[in-house]
C-alpha cells in the first residue's frame, strides 16, 4: 500500500550516519529517544549544546534540534493514533485520521543526524501503523461490503414489489375494461329495475342491511358507502344516497 515507506527508511538508516557533520557522540540523547523518553533526549541535547555548538557551529545544533522536534511529533501522533485507532469499532476513524500521523511521519528532516537505531524504531512504528491501517480497511471494506449488498437486496425487493404493484394494476384495468364492455350504458350507473345482480356487476358490491318498508311493502335494505338501495323481488325498486 501507499502508506508504508519501509525502503525509503532502510535509505535513511544507511545514509543518516555518515551525513552528520558532527563528531560530537548524539548516544545519550539517542538512548532517550529509544525509550520513547522525548524530555530526557531534550535535556541531554541541552547538555551536549555547548560541545556540539563549539565543534560544528550553532547552525549544526539547530538541525539537530529540529530533527528531535519532530521525532517528538512523530511519537506523538504515533501514540494518539495506536490509542485511538485499537479500540474496536474505530476502524473507519482509523483510516480517516491517518493523516496527521503521515504528515509528521514525513515533517522528520532527511538525511537523519542520529544513528540508524533511531530510524530502526521510526521503521517499526511505520510499520505497526500500516498494519492497524490495513487491518482497520479490511473491517470497513468488508462493512461496506454488506452495506451495499443490503442495499441492493432492498432495491431488488422494492422492484419486485413494484412490478407485481404494477402487473396487478394493469390486470385490474384490463378486468374493468371487461366490466364496462359487458354492462355497457348500465356501467357505474344505478336505474330502477334493474336487478341486484347487475348493479353488484356494473356499480360494485352493496351489503345488505336488513329490510326496509317501502310504499306499504316490506323491501330488502343494501347499502355502498353513502348509497342505498331498497331490493324487492331481486330488482331496484328505489336508490338514493
């Protein structure tokens, strides 16, 4: 992957030495930043100043200063990240909070003042990075993955919901066709005399209700929605709603 710069830091590590103008010895201050003791690296730095100033000049001790700075840096974001990024659940946070640590990673000056012991941990840390990295992308790939999978479950269900929607509609209409061919001027239309059973066909299904007195002759009694119809002999005899 993109991330790991192993090869370029094995280059570093052979070459960091050999391009220190300095013959003053960095061991102390490098054995503080092998402990991960970044305070301690300072003030033994402070301690060699003199020395490293009187031997190679002022500009030589702020390079090497700002090389520790920025190894200080790199620890950081190297603890945050690890810290953050172990727990599980944090994968996606892993691969979105990558860059700080990248940016620090490749913030420390090259060729390297101190000796290839240093560069030996920045090598390791790189690449415990890249492994959470990978890990943490294996996990939300995979999440993503599923996602995308129930998703297109949920669609191909939702087309099939609306397919059978639309073959129902399309066999309803062409029944209601059927329906007005076969009632024809009696479609959607209530008249007396006609019978109950041509009304069900061509209006639609009424309930019957019990009976009702009509004219001084006792009716059947249906009703549809707001509609009534008073039955007698299996015709209309009389509607209203």
């Amino acid at each position: 992957m993109a991330y790991t710069i192993y090869s370029v830091l094995i280059v570093l590590v052979f070459t960091g030495s050999a391009l220190c103008e300095s013959t003053i010895p960095l061991t102390t201050v490098e054995n503080k930043i092998l402990l991960n003791d970044i305070k301690g690296a300072n003030t033994e730095l402070l301690k060699l100043s003199p020395s490293i100033i009187k031997g190679s000049g002022y500009k030589h001790y702020q390079a090497i200063d700002r090389e520790l700075k920025s190894l200080a840096k790199y620890f950081e974001e190297v603890a945050r990240y690890q810290a953050f990024t172990r727990k599980p659940g944090n994968e996606t946070a892993a691969l979105n909070s990558i860059k700080p640590l990248l940016a620090a990673r490749d913030a420390i000056p090259k060729p390297s003042l101190f000796s290839p012991a240093v560069w030996d941990k920045v090598v390791t840390l790189n690449n415990e990075n890249a492994a959470i990295y990978d890990a943490a992308k294996k996990v939300v790939d995979k999440q993503i993955a599923e996602r995308q999978t129930a998703e297109n479950h949920r669609r191909a269900m939702e087309r099939e919901e609306e397919e059978k929607e639309a073959q129902l509609e399309a066999e309803r209409e062409a029944e209601e066709l059927k329906v007005q061919k076969a009632c024809g001027k009696d479609y959607g239309q209530i008249r007396v005399g006609m019978t109950l059973a041509q009304v069900q066909k061509c209006v639609g299904e009424f309930f019957i209700h019990g009976q009702a007195s009509w004219k001084g002759s006792v009716v059947d009694y249906y009703t549809r929605g707001g509609t009534y119809l008073y039955i007698k002999n299996g015709r209309v005899v009389a509607w209203g709603g």
